[in-house]
C-alpha cells in the first residue's frame, strides 16, 4: 500500500506500508540502474526528505502528525475502496492529483482521491469518483460515469455515456463503444473491444470481446486495520515468522504426492546436500522411494503410507521434534493441529500470491500473469504463508502449460536446494504475502467451455490450446445440449 499525502500547501510527506527494509538497499547502486535520474529509493526512513512508514496503524500515526489531506495510490481497486471508505469516516480530506497536460472539458465532475496522469482527456460531463486511476493517455468520452475506485490503464477509449463499475479494471489500449456498462470488479483485457454490456465480477477479452470467466475471486473481507489495534492478519504473519524464521532444524520429513518424479527429485537434492531425511509420507511414497532407492547404498529412509498421518502418536513422537516438513506435491491439506507443531515449508510451482490452488499453469496462461516458483512456509490459509524465495518468468505467448508445469517444478527444485542451508540453520528471512488471487477446481471446467453459438477469437482459441496442452487435459465444445471433449495430445511448431 502506497499513500501519497499533504500537511499543507508547501509540504508532503510519501508514507508506505511495504514491510521491504530500505534500508538494506544499495541506493546508489539501484539510482544507477535508473534511467531517470531525479528519482531516488527510500532511504534511512526517508524518501526525498520525508519519512516513509512502515506500520499497519498509518492512520493513527499520520493523525498525530497533524496531517488533514490525503491520497490512496493503493494499486489493488478493491483494497484502495476499503481504504477510501475509511478515509471518509475521519476528518482527513482527500485530494486528487492531475497531471498538467490532462485536459478537463467543461462540465466534467471529478471528485476528490482521483488520480490523472499525463496526457488524459476527460469529456464534457464525464463523472469522475474517489479513487479512480486514469494512466497515461485515457480518453474518457462525454457523459461516462466512472464509479469508485476503477482503474483504466495507458491508451483505453470509452465513447459517450460508459458507465464503469465499481473497482472494475480496464487494461491497456481496450476500447469501449458508446452506451456500454462494466459490472463492479470486472476485467477488461489489454486491447480488448467491448461491444455490449459485460456483468459484474467477470472477466472479457478479445476482438470482439468475450467473457472467459466469471465470477472473479477477490478478498472482499479485506478490511483496513482499526488505527489503535494491530492488525490481526500481520500480526498472524509476524506469529509465523518470528516462529519459524530463526529456528534451527536437525531433520527433515518429505510430503510427495502424485508426481512421483518431482517428489524423487526433491529427495534426491536433499539427499545429494547431505541433509538428514527421516520420513517419506503420502499414499505414493513407496513408488518415490522405489524410484530414488536404487541409487542409495546405505539409506534406509521409513515410508509412511497413511493418509492422515498426524492421527499416528508414534509418528507425532518419533518425527515432529525438531524437525522441518517439505513439501513436495502432497494431496491433501495438513491440518492446523500439524502445522503448529511441525513448521513445514511448501515449493509451489506459481508465482503467489497469484494462482493459488489448482491449475497455476492454465490460469496462467488465460489471465496473462507472471509463472514461477515460491518457496513458502505453510499455513492454514492454503498457498498464503510468508515467502521465503521466489523466482517468476513470463509467457512468451507460445509455451504449453505442460512446458510451464516442467520449467516451474525445475525451478522449485533449483529454489529448495539454494535456501535449504539457510533455513535449516535458522537463517532464512520471509515476508508475508499481499492479496493475490484463488482459483478452484471447479473454475477450469467454465473457463474451458466454449459453446458453438458464441465467436473466439484465434489468438483466444490458440491460448486455450497451450493453457491444456498438459497431463492429456482438454477443452469441451457445447452444441445443440451435447458437450464434446477436445484434447490436445501435441503442438507443433512448423519450420
């Protein structure tokens, strides 16, 4: 969360609860990577002569400050919402930021906590609401109603009478025909044409444009941390890792799951680092011990089969002192109960907080974000514990999700054996994960079914391709109340 604000017409102060420590940065190092040379990073609690915050309780502390103005530049809509609604229950005022070369036509309505960037044309009795973003070169027709809180992104069109809903986001260069409504929370996609109405809590790209999915999951319970208590999700997070990170580990216990070659390959590193693997648990760890056993003269490593492990006594005595858990793939979520007494850290294959849960690949693929691997310390919460690595890679817009599944499991592999030294000794480091988003099971069967009265686009369709191009998944084609499985067996490029 970044907030701009102003203690009066001659001085502002910049405040951001990023928990990063600037501190730690090489300033002049970073300023030379810059290409800008009149920017700089925070530095020694100050960024441009003014402190930077770090604390949940912001409001408390900009109040004692004697600061009265205000403005969100939270980037997630539905965050920055909550944020505004807060705002307004104090007696701080908002204000907006409008860029110089942004043309206001006459009659337009923009209310405070707005903010304009370089180059936007607002028309004739456009309304304008707190917290909306316009990046740079957004040309808002007459009459358009953006509502609260959305943002639109560098080179969007509307024509006359849009109306945009609340917290919805329109991606770069999407154009939008006169007369059209955006439902709150909806997506709109890079270079999108919207020809009709598109409900709330969908997402729609194309030429023209489709929606592909609804029902977009976002963390609606967020809620801003009451300015004199602390913040009970930071606080959980601060539980965690003051817990974990620190704490010194003399063995290890592998979870394995169906991919019986990636769990092998997981054990093997640990094994090749000389590290101390007592246990092998889940209903396939015999197959895994079997496929790395051949190799192994004088380890025997006990295999447990059970799938509710933790009901054993025998085992909560023999294996949860001292010990760390790894991850690697297991079917089933470990109870609270476990995870507070056996501190177990996770190599998820996505780069979260984004994808979380099922088919990172395929989300990935359809809503166009970063892949990768993360290394992080389980909680309850499934895929939101504290990160302790992370490396990402983007879609070339050509790799298949089985070519990503392969390049992400490489990469976690590659992650567990570079930190695996540092957490077992109690050196490791993590920070708590932003908002991201969840995907279930249950979404990939809409977001794969394409009925035979409605158009995609080739670019959409070839995306669907990749997106199952893996484990021998597919997509269903809907006709005439018959649906058909299409499987993708291979994609071949032709030279």
């Amino acid at each position: 969360m970044n907030v701009f604000f102003q203690k009066n017409a001659s001085s502002s102060l910049t405040l951001s609860v990023d928990s990063t420590n600037f501190a730690e940065l090489d300033v002049e190092k970073e300023n030379l990577k810059r290409l800008c040379k009149t920017t700089s990073f925070p530095h020694n609690g100050l960024f441009k002569g003014h402190p930077v915050i770090v604390s949940a309780n912001w409001l408390e502390i900009i109040t004692k400050m004697g600061v009265t103005k205000i403005l969100s530049l939270e980037p997630n809509n539905q965050q920055r919402k909550k944020q505004i609604d807060l705002i307004k229950t104090t007696n701080l005022q908002l204000v907006s930021a409008i860029h110089p070369t942004a043309l206001i036509l006459p009659y337009a309505q923009i209310d405070d906590g707005v903010w304009i960037n370089s180059g936007c044309i607002v028309g004739y009795k456009a309304e304008i609401r707190s917290g909306v973003f316009l990046n740079t070169g957004v040309n808002i027709d007459h009459h358009n109603v953006l509502q609260e809180c959305c943002q639109v992104d560098p080179g969007v069109v509307t024509a006359g009478n849009v109306v945009l809903g609340e917290c919805c986001h329109i991606h770069t260069g999407a154009v939008l025909i006169n007369r059209i409504q955006i439902g709150a929370n909806s997506i709109v996609g890079a270079g999108a044409v919207v020809l009709k109405d598109i409900q709330e809590n969908c997402t729609a790209v194309g030429v023209p444009a489709k929606i592909i999915k609804e029902n977009n999951i976002f963390n609606m319970n967020y809620t801003q941390p009451n300015p004199t208590q602390p913040n009970p999700t930071q606080r959980q997070c601060h539980d965690i890792t003051s817990l974990y990170d620190g704490k010194v580990f003399s063995k290890i216990i592998c979870f394995v799951g169906k991919d019986i070659f990636y769990s092998a390959s997981v054990i093997t590193v640990l094994l090749a680092k000389q590290k101390n693997v007592v246990a092998i648990v889940g209903e396939t760890a015999d197959l895994v011990w079997t496929e790395i056993s051949a190799g192994l003269k004088n380890n025997i490593i006990p295999v447990i089969r059970k799938r509710r492990f933790w009901e054993d006594s025998e085992f909560n005595t023999l294996y949860f002192s001292n010990a760390l858990g790894v991850n690697c793939g297991y079917d089933y979520i470990i109870p609270e109960l476990v995870l507070s007494s056996l501190p177990i850290i996770n190599i998820h294959p996505a780069a979260l907080p984004l994808n979380r849960g099922c088919h990172h690949s395929f989300w990935g693929i359809i809503d166009k974000t970063p892949f990768g691997a993360t290394l992080h310390w389980m909680t309850k919460e499934l895929d939101q514990g504290p990160i302790i690595s992370q490396i990402t890679f983007c879609d070339d817009g050509f790799i298949s999700a089985g070519e990503i599944q392969e390049k992400s499991n490489q990469l976690c592999i590659e992650l567990l054996a570079e930190h695996i030294d540092s957490i077992l000794d109690g050196e490791s480091i993590s920070k708590s994960q932003s908002l991201g988003t969840y995907h279930s099971k249950k979404e990939i069967i809409a977001a794969s079914t394409l009925c035979s009265n409605k158009t995609v686009s080739v670019d959409y369709l070839f995306d669907l391709c990749r997106a199952v191009n893996n484990k021998k998944n597919g997509f269903i084609i809907e006709k005439d109340g018959r649906k058909f499985l299409i499987k993708i067996e291979k994609m071949v490029e032709l030279l």
